[in-house]
C-alpha cells in the first residue's frame, strides 16, 4: 500500500484506464525477479503452456475452458501490442494482461531490431513487507512495525507529544483508501498501526502468515 500522513499532500492524480495500478507498488508485489516485456517488441506464445497454466489455476479440465485448435502450431511469434497490470479483487494477487498479434511468416523474415528487454522493475526503494503473526491479525490488537522499518517508511512522528501519534493514509493495489492510527508506545515502545488496522484486517480477510508490503507515496 502507498503511505501518507493525513495533511502532507494530495495524492498523485489518476492515471489512465489501463494504468490504474500504481507501477512501484505493482513491481514491488510481484517480485525483483518480474520483468514485463515493452510493447512492440517480439515475444513466443506457447498455447499448449497457456493452457496448463488455465486448467492448474482453476482446478478444471483444459477443455471445458479452451477449445481445442488441432491446426495450431505449439508456439506463435507475436508482436506485444498492450500491457496492464491488474490486482485480483479477492486475494490482491498482481497479474498483468499483454495483447499480442500472431506475425505471419512474411512479417516474420522483416528485418526487426530487438528493443530493451523488458520495462525495468520500478520497485520503490522506501518499502517494507512483513510477513503477518497471528498477534497482527487479531481483531484486539494492532500492526506491530519493525522500528527500521517505520522509521524509515512512515512520515516521522512528533515525539514532542506524548504518546507520539498521527493518523495515516494508505491506498491499496485497487486505489482503495485506508486509514490508520500510528503511535508510538509500550514498554518497551514499539510503533504500532492501530484504530482502522483491525478493519483493514476483516475486510482483507487477513491470517497469520500473510504478507502486508507498504511503500512511500510518491508526492505530486
């Protein structure tokens, strides 16, 4: 989830339809070892794979979901036209989804000069990702941040105050706005995610040993 602190700024506009993602949040969910190919480069579909992948992921036969093209060769040379990141509604698993064209075998001897390997993971280099205890689940507790871990992605505290508080504001994978209390306290003090986490937790149908990854907002 992207972070501010309640007052420091609006949030960066929207962007497109089909960049409705945030970038860094996308790559930073998926993993350093990501790279999406850059549109209008070469890329080899594999149907026979594709489908593998459809009937694994759904626990289904193969045929009851893709119809069976015998004249199909077992791999396409298709040039990439479209790519949009997208977040599952229900598990917040990222995904991307590419529109390629098949190239015909005359479109395939045209002279084609390779482009950049694939867009570089724009992963934010202020984030954090913790792996849930069931303390961080439970609906009477809080968020327990590793002190490194606020310090350096959290917008600082007022330690004038006592106990050191301040509302933030987060946004999900699907632009959804989540509020939390952050305080600093205990013995020994830890900082703590608090009112709203509890909410945030029900609603995510959160459990011991899932993982929560918060980043910076990029300012406008």
């Amino acid at each position: 989830m992207k972070l501010s602190a309640s007052g420091l700024g609006q949030q960066a506009a929207h962007e497109g339809e089909n960049k409705c993602l945030n970038s860094e949040l996308w790559h930073a969910c998926a993993g350093p070892l990501v790279c999406l190919p850059t549109v209008g480069s070469r890329v080899v579909y594999f149907p026979q794979g594709h489908s593998e992948q459809v009937a694994a992921t759904t626990n289904k036969e193969v045929d009851a979901h893709i119809p069976n093209y015998p004249n199909l060769p077992p791999q396409l040379i298709c040039q990439l036209h479209n790519v949009t990141m997208h977040a599952d509604v229900e598990t917040d698993e990222v995904y991307a989804q590419m529109t390629l064209q098949p190239l015909t075998p005359e479109e395939q001897k045209d002279t084609f000069l390779p482009m950049e390997l694939g867009i570089p993971s724009k992963q934010p280099t202020n984030y954090f990702c913790k792996t849930l205890t069931a303390s961080d689940t439970s609906t009477h507790g809080g968020f327990s941040v590793p002190r490194r871990a606020a310090e350096k992605v959290f917008p600082p505290l007022d330690f004038s105050q006592q106990p050191p508080a301040q509302e933030l504001i987060a946004r999900d994978l699907h632009d959804i706005e989540w509020k939390f209390r952050h305080i600093f306290r205990g013995q020994p003090k830890r900082h703590l995610l608090t009112t709203g986490w509890s909410v945030f937790v029900s609603a995510k149908r959160l459990v011991a040993g899932d993982s929560v990854l918060f980043t910076c907002q990029s300012l406008s």
